[in-house]
C-alpha cells in the first residue's frame, strides 16, 4: 500500500480527476512501444488501479448517511 501526502479530500479528489485525465488522453494517443515507455495499455491499467486505492470509499458511505440522516429530519 502506497500513501501519498495529501492534506485534504479536495486535493485527493483533484489528483484523481488530473490522473483520470491523462488516462484518458493516453487512451486516445498513438503510441510506439518502445524500451522506455512499455506498454501504454498496461501502464494506464495501473493508473486505474491506483485511481481506485485513491477513492475514499469510507468516507463517502460516512457522507451517505449523513445525508440520509438530514432528508429524515427535514421530513419531520
């Protein structure tokens, strides 16, 4: 598990939009393999996977609630 220094949900959010980005534009470049760059299929696979360890999927149930919680008040 790799942790990266982040010092706020909006900065962890910004990282996961610019990462999707460039997978995005990877995606739909030309490409030459070659010794340095690999596979391009492969390295925004993993792109993608760290994309996902990134999510704060905790948090977001936590958010979830939270909301459920406030629409039951607002119905009282």
């Amino acid at each position: 598990m790799m942790l990266l220094p982040l010092d706020s949900y909006k900065e962890a959010m910004d990282l996961i939009l610019y990462l999707l980005k460039t997978c995005i534009m990877a995606l739909h470049a030309d490409y030459v393999t070659n010794e340095f760059i690999g596979e391009p299929e492969f390295n925004t696979s993993e792109v993608l996977k760290l994309i996902t360890q990134l999510m704060p999927y905790e948090e977001m149930e936590f958010l979830d609630e939270g909301n459920i919680m406030m629409k039951q008040l607002e119905l009282k």
